[in-house]
C-alpha cells in the first residue's frame, strides 16, 4: 500500500512535469534555463523532468544551442520543444463568409492550413460538413493520420451558451439555432472538440502569439462583417455568465438608427461593421464598394473612406471606453478586416477612450493593431486545444510518472 508521503511526492513530480510541459506548450520552445525561471523550479529538478521526458519521447532538443555557452560559463542553452509525434491539434475558424482549417504539431508549427469562401449563417449542417473535409484535406496536406490529432478547436461569429454548447443568439446565426457545434463536430471527426466564441478566440492568440503577449489583462476587438470583443482577465478568456460576455456589436450607439439583425435600433454594429461603413459609401459614391475597396481607398487616403472608418472608430473606442472603466485592462488589440485600415481606426479608438474613460483606466491602457490579421482567430483555435488539452498530460504523462 503506497504511504500518504510517497504518494504526495508522486504528485508533486506530476504537477512539476505538468508545470514543465506546459511552458513548452505556451512558448513552442524554450531552453532549460528558461523553464527554471518560467516555473520557479530549481535548474536540477528541470533538468531531471526533461530528462524523462526526451526518453519517453515526448520532448526532444531542437537544433543548434542558442548561445556558444550558458549562463555563468555552463552548458549552451539548447532549445527543447515538444516532440511532433506527441500529437497535433486541429483548429476551425468560421467566419460569416468563410472557413478556415488548420493543423498544427505541438510545439505551435502550422504544418498544413485550407480554406474557402463560404455562408457559415444559414446551414450549420454545410458548414460542419465543409469543415470535415478541409480537416481531412489539411491533414493529408500535413502526412498526418487522424489518431494522432489530440483535439479541435472551433471558433463561431456569435456567443456560446456554456451550458448547453449552442449559438446564444439566433439572430446572429439563425442556421445554428439549437445545434450542439462541437457534438456535431464531434460525430464527424471522432475527436474531443471545444467551441468558442471568434473574438475570444482572436484574443488568445494575440495573448499567446502576438500583439498581446505578457499582458494578462486585455481587450480584443474584432471589426469585420460584424463587432465582437474577447476579453482577458488575469490571464483567462472571461465569457460571463452564460457566454455572452463581449457582445460589444449589440450596444447601442445612435438610438434613432438603422435597425440591427439583432432585432434593436441603433447597434454599434449598424455603424461600424465593415459591412455597414461600405455600405455607407457605396450610397456617396455610387458605386458597390466591398469591404477590400474600403479598405484600398483607406490606403489611398480617399477621404470619405477615411473619414467613415475615422468615425466608427470613435464609435467603437466609446463602447471600449466604457469596458475600460468595467475591468481596466493594459492593452487594447484591434483585429478582424478593418484593422487594416492602421492609424486611422487605432487613433480614433484611442482618442474616444481618453475622451470617456476616467483619467486612471486611460492612463492604463494603449490601443494597438493586432499582429496577426485574419489568422488570429484560426492560431486561436489551435492555441484552445494546445493550452487546454487534458490528453497529454492525463494519458502520457502518467506513463512518464508510473
């Protein structure tokens, strides 16, 4: 019979390899030096837990050591990463006009990625079906066979009920009203399958890859054919009660203006999606501007382009504003298609934020372009399977433990 002592020992060891592992994972790679000052754990104790980990085949040391010698004179820093056959993740991006597929290996290399014009609206059915067979072209892309996949990660333009795993509008997606996503996923792809909302998404993989890196409190804006905010708090997506949290495209900004999809008058969404600014200046120039023409005339400094994206953007940074005095978060991101419209939109956000916010949380917080563009929310449903898979550590890590 094990002893109460040898059997806390064991689960300190797991929880130290499992504290290891997962610097791996949020970093792709990292060297032993730096897995002691990421965890706290004493250089030896690292040491031994890789050690253990490479003979199980679940780390191996990556290519040439970063320096010709250590820290203090020691050992040159050799990068350690997860070893590919460890497993891959799978990550699905919906957009209300497009599907995005991707596989990637465990230490965060995108080795095979697909995608297509489609409208995810109306029929969630074509639209699971469409992902299924751009998982299987990716993962043929990739050479990787399905049993090695260790989960999915789906991001959908709309809030998730977190008890029931349903769309929690039907107005936003009405072809998805009802349907459990990731159950359905699920029965196609006979993997674990996670669901999230997109601008969630965007913001944790701007957290882990991009714009937002060591800020663990954030806002992510995504402006495209709609306006939707992920939020981060002390490191952790917050989704509110029932999964709604973010819904920043359904707050009211002109009481007297065009009725929104949602069924309200005056949404922030009716005057600052990109659908709604192109649509705006197709009326003044007579024209059918798209949201890519809106964007090339931003370039070219059109001014009526200019001045609308200007515009939504003090729009958009009144509703940031009154966040920013909710959870005063270090950083703004602003992602999704019309964050290509630079300075204009950024600084327009940033002066509404310091005209609304109270001086402090203005102070606190800057605005910036997200880095990552229209794959951040496609790199934020892999990073939802690389940062919250139980697989790894629940099945081969007690092999390394035993």
């Amino acid at each position: 019979m094990e002893s109460s002592d040898s059997g806390s020992l064991r689960s300190l060891r797991e929880l130290n390899r499992e504290r290891v592992i997962e610097v791996l994972r949020a970093r792709g790679s990292a060297s032993r030096a730096e897995i002691a000052r990421a965890t706290g754990l004493s250089r030896s104790t690292v040491s031994t837990i890789v050690a253990g980990l490479i003979e199980n085949e679940l780390v191996s040391e990556q290519g040439e050591p970063t320096a010709a010698h250590g820290e203090h004179g020691g050992r040159p820093a050799v990068p350690l990463a997860l070893n590919r056959s460890a497993g891959l993740a799978l990550g699905i991006d919906f957009g209300h006009t497009h599907l995005r597929v991707a596989v990637s290996d465990l230490s965060h290399e995108v080795l095979a990625e697909s995608s297509r014009d489609l409208d995810v609206d109306h029929s969630a059915a074509e639209g699971l079906d469409a992902a299924a067979e751009l998982v299987e072209r990716v993962l043929s892309a990739a050479d990787a066979s399905g049993d090695r996949v260790i989960g999915a990660g789906m991001g959908l333009p709309g809030p998730i009920n977190r008890s029931t795993g349903t769309v929690g509008s039907s107005a936003i997606l009405p072809g998805w009203v009802g349907v459990d996503a990731a159950a359905e996923m699920h029965k196609r792809l006979g993997l674990p399958v996670q669901v999230e909302n997109d601008a969630n998404l965007g913001a944790l993989a701007e957290f882990v890859w991009g714009a937002g890196r060591e800020f663990a409190e954030l806002i992510y804006i995504k402006l495209s054919s709609g306006v939707g905010a992920g939020l981060l708090l002390d490191g952790r997506l917050y989704r509110g009660a029932g999964g709604t949290a973010g819904e920043i495209g359904h707050t009211p900004a002109r009481p007297d203006g065009a009725v929104c999809r949602c069924g309200l008058r005056g949404c922030l969404e009716t005057v600052a999606s990109a659908r709604s600014i192109a649509e705006l200046l197709s009326e003044s120039r007579s024209e059918e501007v798209g949201s890519r023409r809106l964007l090339e005339l931003v370039s070219s400094e059109d001014p009526a382009a200019t001045r609308l994206i200007a515009e939504a953007g003090r729009e958009v940074g009144i509703a940031v504003a009154n966040l920013c005095n909710v959870v005063n978060p270090a950083r703004v991101i602003v992602g999704g298609e019309l964050s290509a419209a630079g300075e204009t939109l950024t600084d327009a956000i940033a002066e509404s934020i310091d005209r609304y916010a109270i001086p402090s949380a203005a102070e606190d917080v800057t605005v910036v372009p997200g880095v990552l563009g229209e794959r951040a929310e496609l790199l934020g449903a892999l990073a939802l399977v690389l940062h919250g898979s139980d697989r790894l550590l629940a099945g081969e890590m007690n092999e390394v433990a035993a």
